[in-house]
C-alpha cells in the first residue's frame, strides 16, 4: 500500500523540492506507522489489584490514583512529582477532559485487598501512572503502561508496585 501512495504522492507535487519534503513527511509518517502501529493502543494494563499491610487499627485510609493519559501531547506537562499531582490533579483534570481518566480507590489501613474499576477505554491508554497519596511529596509516579496486572501494596514507608508483564 506505501508505494500506492508514495507514486500518487509524486504525481501530484508542485516542484522538486516540495516533492522531496512532501515525500520525506510521508515516509517518516510511514516509519512511525510501521514502529508504532496503526492503532494508537499502547497500554496493557487489565486489572490494578490493591491491598494495606499496615495496622488495622489505624485509622488512616490512603488514596490511590490511577491516571491514563490518551494524549501523547500531555505527556510533557504531566506532574513529575507526588506533591505536583495532587496539587494540579483538579486543574488537570478539568483541563484535559476527556484525554484522561483519573481512577481514585480509598483504602483504609489493614484492609486486605481491593480491585480497582479501569475505565473501558483503558487499553486505548498513551500511559498509565500510579500516585499513591501515602508517599513523600517528591516521589515520582509509577508507570505501569507496560503492565498487565499491577499490585499495588501500601506499608509503612508509601506505596510498592510490582507487575506482570
């Protein structure tokens, strides 16, 4: 199909040289096909189970942010940081519409386990971080993009976050 298109490309272009840039924007268009793939699905991840080892005393209960971005374009102004996400998370949330979905889980210390709901569209996913609320403020989030299932346990010093490929 590539040299269907590049032999019309050439038959319509107006001179030599808007010929080779034309022609080099469409095979580079035609190698990020190749490399990416047609479909912009990136993310793996189909479940996010969750679970607290702490007291089941306490009476603390830890939030969990999921973040799927669908907008490769988002990606540079994500927060890089704990503190900047749940700082931002409102505004962001607002502002993006619907190029993210934010899943939030509330787990009450010592609860044994829980499974987050993913959004449908999930899969269709640029990328997939993790915020725990009970980590240091400079804690960088988690990506789990490449994830099929995650693990998210919550102890005494944050959040740990182990997945299956």
């Amino acid at each position: 199909m590539a040299p269907f298109l590049l032999e019309n490309f050439a038959m319509t272009s107006a001179s030599p040289f808007s010929h080779e840039l034309k022609l080099l924007r469409l095979n580079s268009a035609f190698i990020l096909l190749i490399v990416f793939g047609s479909s912009a699905n990136a993310a793996s991840l189909a479940s996010v189970d969750i679970k607290s080892n702490l007291d089941p005393n306490a009476i603390t209960i830890t939030e969990i942010d999921i973040v799927f971005l669908y907008d490769q374009a988002l990606l540079e102004d994500f927060p890089a940081t704990k503190s900047r996400w749940y700082s931002m998370r409102r505004s962001l949330t607002q502002r993006w519409g619907d190029s993210m979905d934010v899943v939030s889980v509330f787990i009450p210390q010592g609860f044994d386990s829980d499974k987050a709901i993913l959004p449908d569209r999930g899969l269709d996913a640029v990328k997939v971080y993790v915020f725990g609320q009970h980590d240091e403020g400079s804690v960088m989030p988690v990506d789990v993009t490449d994830f099929s299932s995650v693990l998210v346990t919550i102890d005494g010093l944050g959040i740990i976050v182990t997945g299956g490929v």
